[in-house]
C-alpha cells in the first residue's frame, strides 16, 4: 500500500501580479512569473513530468510536460514556460498523448523491467508517468544499456543504482539549489551520462554530506534508502520534529508496523521547507540500538551491580533515597538538571518537581553551559531572552555577520539557507578562529575573514563599534526613537575612544585593522544587515558581555525589527531554547520571571499548590562544589551528561562519586549514569507526544511514532517521581502539560496542542496580541521598552598561554556527530568521524616534530589526554581544535574552570595547552577504559 504523498506543483511559487488564461478550458488565474505546469496544477490539473520538482528551479529535460498553447508552433515544456495572460493552453491533446508515450519509450528502453521486486515499487514516478502516459509496449531493442552498471553501495545510507538512472538531473540540482554543496555532476555526454559524485571514486569519499535532497528528488530507486531496500515501503507516516540541533526540522516518519523506514523531511515544515541533513535523515537508528537500556535499575554503590527491578521498585528507591538524604542534611541537599534534548512538557515537569517536590530552587539545564550568556545578554538589552527573527528572515539579509558559529556543521539546515542567500549576492562576514567552510567553499565566499585569536570577541566588536561611532555610520534616528539616549551616549562615548580602535585592538585580536574597517563599513551600510552567532560567542569568560556588544551593533545601525536583519544566536540542541524558555534556571520560573517576582510567584504558589522559595537555588557548578563539600547529595539527571559534557572531567566526576544518590534517566548507560544509584530508562523523541523550541522560538509538534521501548514516556517517569516524592502530579497527556503552561507563562498564553495541529508551528509570543505567534521579534518596540546599550569593556580571560603551555585549544562541533555523541555514536555517521582529532597549523606541527596521523597529547593546568594529529591551514598558528563527541577523547579533561563572568558559562573556547608526540594514551584514558569496562560488566546480563 503506497502512502500518500504530498502534493507537487512541478515549479516553485512566484509572487508577481495576477494573471489569468484558460488552460483546458478553464480560465486560471495566478502571479506572474508561474509555469504553465504549476497553474494546472493549482487549478487540480496533472501533467505528466519526471525532471520537474517544486523544490528546484525548472530544467525542462525530460519532454514528459509538453503542452499545446493557441497561436505558438511546437510543443513546448510546461515546468519552462511562464503563463501569459490570454494564453490558451492543452495539456491533453492525441498529438500529445503519442509524443509522451514516445518519450517514456526512449527512457523504458534502457531501464531494468523489475518493477515486483524494485524497492520503489508503488513509489516510482516512472513507473507512475508510464502508467499516466498509456505506456504498454517497449519496440525498441537497444543494442547498448546501462542495466549491467554496478551499483555504488559505498554510502551507509543509500545507494546508487546507475542501471536505473534516467538523468533527469534532479539530484544534481537537488545538491547545488537545495544543498549548496556542489558535490554531484553529470558525467559525459549523450548516451554515456551518469550522474557521478564528482571527481571521487564513490559516494562516501567525495564531498557529499549525506544530507539526503538527491535521494528525496530522485524519481527512480536510482539513489534509494538502504532502510527502504531492507524494509520495503512504508504504511503509515507520522509528522514529528528532529532531536538533534536547533534548527528543529519537520519530518514524515514513515513506518512500517512499529518500525521506521525511512525520515522524509516535511515540505510544509516551516523551518526546513523540505531540506535536511545526514543526522536528522538518517541517524535515528540509535532509538534501537541493542545499548538501549529498557528496564529500571537500581544499586547502592557505583561498584555493585546493577540489579533489573520493576518501575515502582525503582521510582520508590529513588524517592525514598532522596528523602533520607534532605532528612540528614537539609531540603537543599538535592536538586535536578532538566533536559535539553527532552520536550518542553518533560523540562516543565521536571524544574517543577525540584520547586515543588524538592521544595527548592536547585534546578539547571546545559543552557548553563552553551547559551546562558545569551538569555544574559538579550534580556539586558533587547528585553527577551531569544532570537530575534525567523530562520526565513536571511533570505531577505544584504549582510550577514557570522560570529563563532558554524552553521554548515552545526545548523546545516540553516547553513545551506544561507548559502543560498550568500549565491544570489548577500555579502558575507565570518569572524572565527579557524578557517570554516562558509569562509570559502563552492560558489560562495566571505567579503571579509575576521580571524580573531580566541578570548578577544569582545576587542573586535568593541572596535567594529569604534568604526561605526567614529565615522557617522549609525543610525541616528533609529537610537533615538527606540533606544535609552543616556545608555546609548555612554556606549558611544566609550567606543569612540582611541583606545577601542582597530589599530589598538589590532595586537590583541590579531586581526588587521583595515579589514575591521572594511568589515564594520559594509555591516553598517550595506542594506539589511543580520547576526549569526554560536558558542564560540558565549563560551567565553566575556560571553555575556559579546551578547551584548553584538545587541549594541544590531542597535546602533538600525538592523533590528524587520526581515533581513536581527540577533540571531543559533541554538545548539534541538530544545535549548525550550529548556530555557520552561524554568530550567535556578533563578527563573518559567517564561523567564525571576522566582523572586511578586506578581508570578503566587500565580505559580496558587496553581501547584504549594509554597515555592524566593532565592535562587544552586546552578550546576554551584551543585558539584556543593557536593564537594559535602552539603549536596542527590541529584535527578534527566537526558543529560555532564561528566561528558561539562569542564573539568575530574572535577565532575569526583562530585558525582560524593553524592549518596544520582539518579539517572536517559537511553544509554551514558558517562553520567556510570556514576548513578537509580537508572529510570528514557524515551526518544520517536516515542513520546510533546513540543520541542528550535533557535527562532518555533514551537512545534512531536508526535509519537512508536510505543516506548521502556514502557514510559519520559514525562510519565517524572509524575510517578513526583508522586512517590508526595507531591502529586495528575496528567493524562503531555497537552495538558501545555495547556498549564499556557494558563502560566504570557509568552505562551495562546498555544495549545490543537493550534499546533492547525498551523504546523508556533513562534513565541503567542498571546492575545499575536494569536498566530511572532516570526519577527521588536517591530515597533522592544520587549523591554527603550533598547539598552552597555558599555562592554573588554577584561581578559584569566586563562592565559605561557612558555610552557603556548598553544589555545578551542572546541566546537562536527556535521556528522552530535553534542556528547550518545545518539549519532550509535549510528553509521561513525563511518565520517570515528574519534575526536586535534587539527594544528603546520608551523605548530612542525615546531613540535608532529605528522599529520600522530598520536598527541595535549595537556592544561587541568590534566592531559591524547588525540590523532590532523595538520590543516585552517587553523591560525598558535591556536588547535578538537571536538567533544566521543567520550574516550577526553576533551572536557583538558578544559578549566574558568567560565562567564554573569552566568558561569564554561570558557571551552580558550584553554593554554601544550601539544607533543606521544606513543600512548593519556594515565586519564586509560583509567577511563578500565572504569568503563567495570561499568559494563556491572549491567545485568539479561534485562526484565
């Protein structure tokens, strides 16, 4: 049974003035600039096409959509030919229907006849477009085919299938108009072309980033799923949201039973518009991996075994722990980490069992350790606590800085938007350490390369600030109409100091100041002008001050309120801003008012019933110094890792082991849970009903796909909790969570679960005022009134290099891995980064006698681990790289203390480091490898 599949009108949309003609009769009116093939189309008429897509440009190849059209010679292509108005067009005519079946002959001829056992039997627009034409016997006998080529089985997603290859040249376009990697080709002429992955061998080593849009434009089982091949075809299809990074893409889930076939992103997805990549397309194999943990566990010590017991067994243990342990040592003995990677229902749930279970404030989320400083920041200046604009809002962007963030790896879907923005003229700054690939990469490259010594984010917007200040290039009108005129005189005065020049800053940034110059002159006048920024803005000891010199730019120029433009921080996993957005600080209730609020508080103390505390609780680096101490016990850990994934491993794990009851709840035994008392077995997003908030505050819909393995929805687990705690919760579906969300937090006041089902998603605010959400933050007005420059003085990092450590390692993320890796780990993405490498300039290298390939290791003042050598000019000299996905890498081990001044964000982006040739692991590796090994061993060898 072949699914339904969504509408496609052949040619993209157009916008111009209405135009009418009569297309088989009947008169139709659509924008200029549309194709006589969408204009049938929307007017319920098919024509027939096999190179055609509404997702591409038209091509007009394959000679399927011929139509006739009154007074013109010739059967011209309907996906090439605009509408005029008084046109008169055929789509069906005898002439018609010979030429067609004539074409699908040709392509018939040379195309393998084994429809039964094709795996995109019942999902083939040839076979469709044979049936649609009246095709029913082939004359030809070519003495020469394709059917014999070998397939290239290369990719661990798909494979290409040459014998069944029609060069419709979908795919190709699919890479360059969708993608924007330029990575496919047509290789050779007439009979002899083929689609090919440029000049590599095979797919998996040229530059194809499996994102996917050539195997969803294909119309053949040319380039087919590996899953579809081994499945079949789908039953059913499901619409839910990505659970890997921030952009919080759309997808059709297509199921087979209770087993996924294949993710298909969703055209009508408002953040994706039909686009993917590698991890959402492909990497969801994790949520059935044979490591998935599907029973409760419990233990009393980290080195006994793990004993199997039933849910209320091992919800009972842990409310019992957690009792005893604030009956010896105080109500604030415990507290709880929310998730970022979990639904807003399940965060919410979680922050309000610590409030009001716990009966304290001891509640954090991994926002502490990426974008805090982000909430910080805006909140200062701009009033709210998130991105300004929609991911939509680029396309209408002049100039785009891109400022610690690397949106081709870490927001691919975004990044290939922008891609396409920067193609079709936008100018393009990029201020980043090393040389990513947005900086020079196919048909694209930045105006100005900005490449900053890490730690001197603030110095280099403070004197892109001097340029504009001193050489008249801000918006006058704009500051005085929108923004506080004594904060704003104060900010100018202060960056219009000599010593906030490009020339002065120029030692300590590294950055030549003519190119400051250049680059601040074409952010301020070059038309609308946007900002990008990543975690390479907020790890930093500065990083709530950089939030704000970025706001302060965005207002001196105007770049604030309308399309095009805005401060756009790209959120790292697909819930951060949601996690924020529910209450997950220790200092915030949900919808960002302070617990100390007069007004919010009681509203929270009369809906849960209980009398909630008006002090901050304990952030996590305040929980593990606790525990330190000896004043904190007991910790509810819900879908996170900060033994992976926080500074200072040691640190972590020592305040982990002195903790009498750390409870657990993820799908993994992750680095965290070898460290835990109580293992509560979590769900997938492909599990459980819920919304996730991407990075432009579009809430949308994640909907269940497959019963939970473990039995429970991740926010079922959180009630029982709650309830054995003695605070009931009674919730019969997480659209009741939402519901009592929206009854609590302004922002939210007009969501609800039957809205979402209507409009697909929802961007905050949505309240009375904005009953269909908000794509554009701060038109008319800030959140906050009056916008609020700050003086952002540039202090220092305390982490400084030395004679005996010289190098800076910097951190970031990889396109094919994810955060802490748990999930893509457990998928075939290992085949693209199988271990965390250290990439050095050549100058370092060779200083140091090191090759690419060697073994290195890398040592801080906080400890020493060993990595692979990868020797790249895009690094700058003096300055390394790694990644933080695979947890025997140790990254973290290395990292410090040190972190943002306003919010305790770790400074992962500057460590002094020293690099040499080593021959073995690090004394910290190869303790992680025997704990890890006794870990494993403790698991019970059968599950209940």
């Amino acid at each position: 049974m072949a699914l339904y599949r969504e509408l496609d009108y052949g040619t993209p949309a157009r916008s111009g003035a209405p135009v009418t003609l009569e297309i088989d009769g009947n008169a139709i009116t659509v924008p200029a600039g549309t194709s006589l093939m969408r204009a049938a189309q929307e007017a319920g008429i098919a024509v027939p096409k096999l190179c055609a897509s509404d997702s591409l440009e038209p091509f007009g190849s394959c000679r399927l959509c011929m139509v006739e059209i009154e007074g013109r010679r010739g059967f011209p292509a309907s996906c090439t030919t605009p509408v005029e108005p008084g046109m008169v067009v055929r789509t069906q005519s005898p002439k018609l229907a010979e030429l067609r079946r004539g074409t699908m002959e040709l392509y018939i001829s040379d195309h393998p006849l084994d429809c039964l056992t094709c795996s995109a039997n019942g999902n083939c627009e040839l076979q469709d477009m044979a049936g649609v034409v009246g095709l029913r016997e082939v004359r030809y006998d070519p003495v020469k085919t394709h059917l014999a080529e070998a397939k290239d089985e290369s990719n661990p997603y798909f494979s290409y299938d040459p014998s069944k290859c029609i060069v419709c040249n979908r795919c190709v376009r699919a890479c360059e108009e969708v993608q924007g990697t330029f990575a496919l080709t047509i290789d050779g002429r007439g009979f002899d072309s083929r689609v090919a992955a440029g000049q590599a061998e095979d797919f998996l080593d040229s530059e194809c980033v499996s994102c996917g849009a050539c195997v969803n434009a294909c119309p053949t089982a040319t380039l087919m799923e590996k899953s579809v091949i081994e499945l079949g075809q789908a039953e059913r299809s499901v619409t839910t949201t990505c659970a890997y990074c921030g952009v919080g893409c759309s997808f059709n889930a297509e199921v087979k039973g209770n087993t996924v076939v294949r993710m298909v992103p969703n055209k009508n997805g408002h953040a994706n518009h039909g686009h993917a990549c590698v991890k959402g397309r492909f990497a969801w194999g994790y949520a059935t991996h044979p490591d998935r943990i599907k029973t409760p566990m419990i233990r009393d010590s980290i080195h006994e075994p793990w004993r199997s017991v039933s849910w209320d067994e091992a919800i009972g243990y842990a409310a019992r722990r957690f009792k005893e342990i604030q009956a010896q040592y105080g109500r604030n003995a415990v507290g709880g980490l929310t998730s970022s990677r979990c639904t807003n229902e399940e965060t919410y749930l979680v922050q309000k069992l610590v409030r009001a279970a716990f009966g304290n404030n001891n509640v954090d989320t991994c926002a502490r350790v990426c974008h805090s400083p982000t909430g910080y920041g805006l909140k200062v200046t701009l009033g709210e606590s998130a991105g300004t604009q929609d991911f939509d809002s680029v396309l209408s962007a002049d100039v785009v800085l891109v400022i610690g963030a690397n949106p081709t790896d870490g927001h691919p879907v975004f990044g290939s938007q922008l891609k396409r923005r920067l193609r079709e003229g936008a100018k393009l700054i990029v201020a980043d350490p090393r040389g990513i690939d947005l900086v020079r990469s196919p048909h694209i490259r930045a105006e100005h390369h900005l490449q900053l010594r890490p730690g001197s984010n603030v110095a280099l917007l403070n004197s892109l600030g001097h340029v504009i200040a001193t050489e008249g290039l801000i918006n006058e009108a704009f500051v005085a109409e929108r923004c506080e005129a004594e904060a704003f005189e104060q900010w100018r005065t202060f960056v219009s100091e000599q010593r906030n020049s490009p020339e002065a800053m120029e030692a300590l940034t590294g950055v030549p100041a003519a190119s400051v110059r250049a680059a601040a002159r074409l952010y301020a006048t070059g038309g609308n002008a946007a900002i990008y920024y990543g975690l390479g803005v907020t790890e930093h000891s500065q990083g709530s001050s950089t939030v704000m010199a970025i706001a302060n730019l965005a207002m001196a120029t105007g770049n604030i309120g309308r399309p095009g433009v805005g401060v756009n921080p790209l959120r790292g996993q697909n819930n951060v801003q949601g996690s924020c957005d529910m209450g997950s600080f220790p200092h915030e209730l949900p919808g960002y008012r302070h617990v100390s609020d007069p007004v919010a508080r009681p509203q929270f103390e009369a809906a849960w019933g209980v009398k909630l505390l008006d002090e901050p609780g304990l952030r996590i680096p305040n929980m593990l110094a606790a525990a330190h101490a000896g004043t904190f016990k007991g910790m509810y850990i819900q879908g996170e890792d900060p033994a992976q994934s926080d500074p200072d491993t040691r640190h972590v794990t020592d305040a982990l082991k002195a903790m009498e009851c750390v409870v657990i709840q993820d799908l993994f035994l992750n680095e965290t849970a070898k460290y835990a008392h109580v293992f509560l077995p979590g769900a997938s997003f492909l599990e459980k009903n819920g919304t996730f908030t991407n990075a432009e505050r579009r809430i949308s819909p994640v909907r269940k796909v497959m019963p939970a393995l473990a039995g429970k929805e991740d926010w079922e687990v959180t009630v029982a909790l709650s309830n054995a705690l003695g605070y009931p919760m009674n919730y019969k579906h997480p659209s009741e969570i939402m519901d009592e969300i929206a009854a609590l937090t302004p922002t939210f006041s007009g969501v609800s679960y039957a809205k979402l089902d209507r409009l697909g998603s929802i961007q905050w605010p949505c309240n009375d005022e904005a009953p269909e959400g908000t794509p554009i933050m701060h038109e008319d007005a800030f959140v906050r009134g009056k916008g609020r420059f700050v003086v952002t003085e540039f202090i220092p990092t305390e982490e400084r290099t030395s004679r005996k450590r010289p190098l800076v390692l910097t951190t970031g993320r990889i396109l094919s891995q994810y955060n802490v890796g748990a999930q893509t780990r457990r998928t075939a993405n290992k085949a693209w980064h199988a271990e965390d490498i250290l990439e050095l300039h050549p100058v370092d290298a060779e200083d140091r006698g090191i090759k690419d390939g060697d073994w290195v290791g890398i040592n801080s003042r906080a400890g020493e681990t060993v990595m692979r050598a990868k020797v790249t000019e895009r690094m700058q000299p003096g300055v390394v790289y790694t990644t933080f996905h695979h947890p025997e890498s140790g990254a973290n081990v290395i990292t410090t203390d040190n972190s943002d001044w306003a919010t305790n964000c770790p400074e992962y982006k500057v460590t002094a480091v020293q690099v040499r040739k080593v021959e073995v692991p690090s004394q910290w590796q190869q303790e992680f490898d025997t704990f890890t090994r006794e870990q494993v061993s403790l698991l019970p060898v059968v599950q209940l």
